[in-house]
C-alpha cells in the first residue's frame, strides 16, 4: 500500500498560511489529502480527494479492480470524476466515426461505500447515472454496498480479503478498511487496517480487527492533532486504539499543519512510556510514528 495522501481537507501547506510548517522545505511537511493505493494483489485506491488526478499521475496508477470509500465529505470524494479513464472497457464493435457505438460493456468500476455515502455519490455525482449530452465523458461506476460483507462473507478481489470496519465521524458513519492476505508460504493472515476520519471506534470494530487480523501489520489511523477534535481524533484517541489493537507499526494520517513531521515524531517517542504494549512493540523492532505522502506499507 502507498499512502498518496496523509493531510487533513485543508491540506498541508494550507492556502494563505505562511506558518512555519506550511513554509517547511521538507518534503514530509507537504501532504495532499488522504487517500491510498493498494498495488497488489490487486489494485484498489482508497478515497478519490480533490488531488486525485496529480496522486494517479505522481503514483503511476495505470489501471484499477475497484475503489473502496470511507465516506462522502469532499476531501475523501470530490475526485472521483477522474475514475472515468480506468472505468470503461471498450466495446469491440466501437466505431470511432459514430459516437453512439463508443458506449462500454459491463457495470463499470466497482465503488464499495456504506449505504450513506452511496446516496452521496448518487446526489452530488447525478450526471453519471443519468442521460446526458454526448462529449467530456463521465466515469462509469458501478456502487455496491460494503455492508453486505462480514468475517464469514469478506469481499475478495484477487485474493485479498477485505472487510468494512464501522466507524463514528462525528455523526456520520465511516468506514474503515481491513485489509488482509494470506501468506502461501507459512499460511499467516496478514493485514493493514485503515482508519481514517473517525471520532469513535465502537468496541465491536475494535474486536472485528483482533479476531480478523490474524497479525496486524500496520494501522493507519486518524490522529490530526495533539488537542481534542470534534469530528477526529487527537493523537492520544489514536494512541489508545492502538494499544488496544497491537499492530506492528502504527502511522498517523490525516495530520494539520499544527506540527512538523519531526514534531510528531517527537510527541510519540516521548508519549510511549504511557502505552506499555506499544512501548514493547517498538522495542522490538516495530514503530509509531506519523506518516507522509508516498510512504510504502509492506504487509
């Protein structure tokens, strides 16, 4: 998985701040909006935010199986349009002098979302599922329904299993995603849990990963700054989630242009004496830390 996006909607540097983050020349300090990129094996993104179309190019995105949303709120939406160059596959009978035969075969990409965020997409995106003009083009999108998956019923797209974590954003259901392979080797399950924009992680979505992680080798959580947010949580929230959940290495995502990145990491190394079995995890080799755009997470 590559982290495309680590920032939270304002983006780091934000426009007209000429803080001492948003004028930082290192490049850990500039982060678009969150999103990710699963590379293998199978190729799924994660959010499509305003800085879609740039991350696509930056990243190298040349096809995907399917695009799993967290929820509507622009800055984890507002790109989707550009899904439309990986959503057709042209009809073979298309004849370029005649624009009515250049309509594609099948349902198009599939769009997992919770059924909140679908008739989001359905309302602020209405062109796509309706006649319109010929010309621009427009992406063609097939919406499907992630609670319909469970442990005993994940979604799998070429091997991996993916399964929905139900989660609080202020009032607004989110979605978290647990995603895992089975190793062919030595058979261990293998996972990254993403969670981002989340304000409340109910107990039954924190047993949802212990049970099904098998070992969990990386969360990606939202942590957006050191004092309390409405709508998100504060590193310490992030903390104690992971303490609760063990993983490997943990990263903040979804950070403010409050710190540095070197801050960060300077808030977490000396918060560690207060969560024991994050302190023996990173005594042992693992990590926690705030990430940045690009970053590559190896499961």
């Amino acid at each position: 998985m590559i982290l495309m996006g680590t920032g939270t909607s304002h983006g780091v540097p934000m426009i007209g701040c000429n803080c001492a983050v948003c004028r930082s020349t290192d490049p850990r300090d500039t982060r678009f909006r969150c999103s990710a990129y699963i590379t293998a094996p199978a190729r799924i993104v994660i959010d499509t935010g305003p800085e879609f179309r740039l991350q696509a190019l930056k990243y190298r995105i040349q096809a995907l199986d399917a695009v799993l949303l967290t929820h509507s709120h622009a800055d984890h939406l507002h790109g989707l349009d550009d899904l439309r160059i990986f959503s057709h596959t042209q009809s073979s009978d298309a004849d370029p002098s005649n624009p009515r035969t250049m309509e594609t075969e099948g349902k198009g990409i599939a769009i997992y979302a919770n059924p909140t965020c679908l008739a989001d997409v359905r309302y602020r995106f209405d062109y796509v599922f309706k006649d319109v003009q010929l010309g621009g083009g427009k992406p063609k999108l097939d919406l499907e329904d992630n609670s319909i998956f469970t442990p005993g019923n994940p979604l799998t797209i070429n091997g991996l299993e993916i399964l929905p974590v139900p989660l609080l954003h202020g009032r607004l259901e989110d979605s978290g995603y647990l995603l895992t392979e089975t190793s062919p080797h030595d058979g261990r399950r293998r996972s990254i849990a993403y969670l981002t924009d989340l304000s409340c992680m109910p107990e039954e979505s924190v047993a949802l990963i212990r049970n099904n992680a098998g070992i969990l080798e990386h969360l990606v959580i939202d942590a957006i700054r050191i004092k309390p947010h409405a709508t998100h949580f504060h590193f310490n929230a992030a903390l104690d989630i992971a303490e609760k959940l063990e993983p490997r290495h943990t990263w903040f995502v979804h950070l403010t242009h409050d710190l540095s990145h070197v801050q960060v990491e300077e808030f977490t190394a000396a918060s560690l004496r207060n969560y024991p079995a994050l302190f023996k995890i990173v005594r042992e080799g693992g990590s926690v830390a705030p990430a940045y755009d690009g970053l590559l997470l190896e499961s």
